[in-house]
C-alpha cells in the first residue's frame, strides 16, 4: 500500500480505518445519498486480482468509511477539496451521483449537496 493525498496528516487509527479496516463500505452503494465527508486518504494498493489500483476512502461525520476506486468520483472530489481549502472552507456535505458513459458504462461522481 502506498498513501498518495490525505485530508490532513492521519493517526494510525484513522489510516486502518481508511485503508484496511473490515467495515469499509463501497461507495457505489450509497448513490443517490448525501454525505459529510470528514476526512480522506487516496491510496495505491493491490485488489484481489493482482492489479494494482487507486483508491479514494472518505470518512464521514457519522463515522463510516467508504471507499471507491472511480477516477471520474476522485477526481472530482479531489478538485472540490482543493476548490474549498484555498478558500479556507471545509467541503459541505457532497452527493453521490451516478451516470452512464456514452458506451454505456455506470459509473459514478459526486457532486455539492444543498
């Protein structure tokens, strides 16, 4: 596992909880709900299969985690994060949005709640 971005520097807790812990629910899950993302960690590890892949994990101010391997999502995320900090603010709470790609693809994004 290698950690590439986080929220701000993490306690070893928060890092497990992020990264490795059992109770980590996939984001695709909750499309369609609104979440208050607290803290977050981009990492680089290895799935089942043996490809290595990127993932985004989010802690939310209910305290579940939730994680998604989605470029489209992270890059989002990501920019909404950077949009938000140099501004001095904290992102509000943001909406798991899904659609389909023009060669009929699901996938999923997320977007500013109101």
């Amino acid at each position: 596992m290698n950690i590439i971005e986080t929220s701000r520097p993490l306690t070893a807790k928060e890092t497990w909880k992020l990264t490795r812990d059992a109770g980590i629910l996939k984001m695709s899950d909750i499309e369609g709900q609104a979440i208050q993302p607290v803290e977050y960690c981009v990492y680089e590890d290895t799935n089942a299969e043996g490809t290595e892949q990127t993932l985004l994990s989010v802690i939310t101010d209910t305290g579940e985690v939730y994680a998604t391997n989605s470029e489209t999502f992270r890059r989002e995320f990501l920019d909404m994060q950077k949009v938000f900090k140099d501004a001095g603010e904290s992102v509000p709470k943001i909406l798991v949005m899904g659609g389909t790609t023009n060669a009929g693809r699901h996938f999923i994004t997320c977007a500013l709640a109101d």
